[in-house]
C-alpha cells in the first residue's frame, strides 16, 4: 500500500518574471524574488515571501494539532 500525504505538491523557487502575489494582488513578486508554488490541478498558484509565511505557520499548526490525534467531538444535530 502506497503512503499517502497530507501535502499537496508545493516548492520554493525563483520568480521568472513579475507578477502579483495571489494572496495579496497590493503583493508585488518582483523577477528573481523567491516565492512559494504551490499546485493547484495542471496550474502553479504562486505567494510572496509574507503571504507564504503566514500560509505555512497556520498549516503548521493544523499539522501539530493532527499529530495530537485527539477526536474532535462535534455537537449532535437536535
């Protein structure tokens, strides 16, 4: 059995040319800033440094919080 990832297909590379931060459009990527891609079907969805930290520390948290395996208890519909 293969093991399966909780991480989509993600990297850290060096923007081409400029463009907008997906984010934050105010987020400018200028040509040779590093930037998060990250894959979203056959296309690449691309953060500035500032948005991708912010995206990584609260995927972070949700990961910790996985790893706790605590059931989350849901209130019963009435």
């Amino acid at each position: 059995m293969a093991t399966k990832s909780l991480i989509i297909r993600t990297e850290v590379d060096r923007a081409k040319i400029a463009h907008n931060c997906r984010a934050n459009k105010r987020h400018r990527i200028k040509a040779g800033d590093v930037r998060l891609s990250v894959r979203n079907g056959r296309s690449w969805v691309r953060y500035c440094r500032a948005c991708a930290d912010q995206i990584l520390e609260r995927d972070i948290k949700k990961l910790r919080e996985l790893q706790a395996f605590e059931p989350v208890d849901h209130p019963s519909p009435d």
